[in-house]
C-alpha cells in the first residue's frame, strides 16, 4: 500500500514538474552590460609566459593541473615543450603586487567570434580571484594595446553578447533545475483535515469547480520559496475534462501557492496571451524572467 502510494505521490509530483517546464518557452533576458573598461593598467609588467607568472596565479588559469585545464604559451619559451594537446593558449598578461589583466585565447567550444578572452584578477589573501571579463575582437600584442580592444567599440559589443548569453543559461538552468527538483522525504505526520481544507480552498479559488487530489506531504521546500516555506503538496486538478498538476507550499504554516510555483502559472498565462507583435512578447518575457525567484539563502528544509 505504501508504495502505490509513493508511486502516486510521484507521477502527481512529476506531472507539476514537466507541466511547469514544458509549459513555458525561454526568451533570454537581458540587462545592463558590464562592459567597463578596466582599470588604469599603468605600471603593470608585461608577461608573455605563464612560468613567468605568480604560482598560484598560474594555477588559477589551469597550468600545472593534471590536463584539468590544459593551457600553453602561444609565444613559448626555447625550452618549452610543445604541447600535444591544448584548449587554451596563455597571450600576455600585465601584472603587478595585486593586480593582474590576463588575455587567452580559448580553442575548444567556442565560436570564432568569442574565443578571445580578458579576465582582470585581484589578489586577495593568498588567492587570485577573477574579475571581470571582456571579449576581444582580435588578438592583443601588447598590454596597452589589450587595453585599447577592451575599450573598442567592436570588443564592447561582443562582451555584451557573451553576458547575454550568459545570463540566459543561468536563468534556463535555475528553470531546469526548478522544474526537475526530487520531491523531499515525506513528512512524519500526513496531512490533516484542517490542511486538506486549506489546500482544497486556495485551488477552488485558482480553479473554480474543479476536483483536487492531494499527494502526501513533503518535507522541504525549494530554496525559491524562502525560508519560512516548510513543507509542500502536488495536487492534480480536474476540470472540464482536463488535468494539470499545481504544487502548494506551508509558509508560515498556511497552504499557498508559492513563489516558484506562481511565476510558473504567471508563464503560462503570458505565453497564452495574444500580442500585437514579438517585440511586446519579448519585452513582457523578459520582464517576467527576470523575475524569477532567486534563492537567496539557500533551500529552507532539505530541497
């Protein structure tokens, strides 16, 4: 009996999860780019090879880790050995106590117009911590003149690109893995009447007439959901003659519609909308995209 039950409790689950994924189609977001130029780079020292490099420095860009990371030199050294396998090339780098601008040139899964790569370091403790991050239009020969890509209307441009897509695999992977999250342990005590009536309630409001089977009760929430969301539900809803899945949270030991789960039914409904063009389908996807939840702290219970 209890594994039917668990069984059960699972497709229910499921079926929010898939219906919240495949319900929603992802146009990327998009927000102010950080495309800055970098610090003043006067007094910094010009290398061209990583052994040059400070070890930890050098450690942080992938040299010396067991092909982790494999990097080389483009210019090398006369006692260098070639390398007989390569995903990135060192270019240059200006450095100082504290500071660090370092080119590279990436090979391997990259396309030709974001391979070439700046990342500016900053010394903290006995780390080198990244910085930010521009994309090249063209290979720098000195550090002034790595400086002046940075700062070219061409390398502006595909820096912002590269963010945007960044962001937009960020946002798709926080979906995906909202949408994919296991359903926590059930909890020791099931459901009760006084719950079964609150969930029962806040469907009929959402869905008027329809008839609500409730899974049992989860511990844990999604981090999505804050950390006064305790445990949670999956229901199948039944209404002229359809079904769909919707999942409630107990926050502050009251069923509701969580924020996770609310963003998702706020997808659906947009993607239902008819606009007048794409451009005003771009905007309000996006606008709601950015809206999704964001974990600040950390799951609440154990999702």
């Amino acid at each position: 009996m209890f594994n039917r039950a668990w069984r059960v409790d699972r497709l229910v689950w499921c079926a929010v999860a898939l219906g919240a994924f495949f319900g929603e189609t992802g146009v990327a977001q998009d927000a102010a780019p950080d495309t800055d130029a970098p610090p003043d780079v006067r007094g910094l020292t010009e290398i061209r090879n990583l052994s040059k490099l400070p070890p930890e420095l050098a450690k942080t860009l992938g040299w010396h880790q067991d092909d982790k990371d494999r990097i080389a030199d483009l210019e090398r050294e006369p006692t260098a050995s070639v390398p007989r396998s390569v995903d990135r090339w060192f270019l240059l780098a200006g450095l100082s106590d504290s500071q660090a601008l370092v080119a590279i040139e990436e090979q391997r899964g990259y396309s030709s117009s974001s391979r070439l790569h700046a990342n500016s370091y900053a010394l903290v403790g006995t780390h080198w911590v990244a910085g930010r991050e521009w994309i090249l239009g063209s290979r720098p020969h000195t550090i002034g003149e790595l400086t002046q890509l940075i700062q070219s209307p061409e390398s502006q441009a595909l820096t912002a690109k590269w963010q945007k897509k960044l962001q937009a695999v960020d946002t798709d992977e926080r979906k995906y893995r909202s949408a994919y999250r296991s359903p926590g342990p059930l909890r020791e005590v099931n459901i009760n009447d006084e719950e079964v009536r609150q969930i029962e309630a806040v469907v009929h409001d959402a869905f008027p007439g329809a008839i609500v089977t409730i899974s049992g009760v989860t511990q844990g929430c999604p981090c999505e959901d804050g950390p006064a969301c305790s445990a949670q539900v999956s229901t199948a809803i039944y209404r002229q003659n359809t079904m769909r899945g919707l999942a409630l949270s107990d926050i502050n030991e009251h069923w509701v519609i969580g924020p996770l789960q609310q963003w998702y039914l706020d997808s659906a409904k947009l993607e239902r909308t008819a606009f007048p063009n794409r451009a005003a389908y771009a905007a309000a996807r996006e606008a709601l995209d950015d809206r999704f939840p964001a974990c600040a702290i950390g799951p609440s219970s154990g999702h």
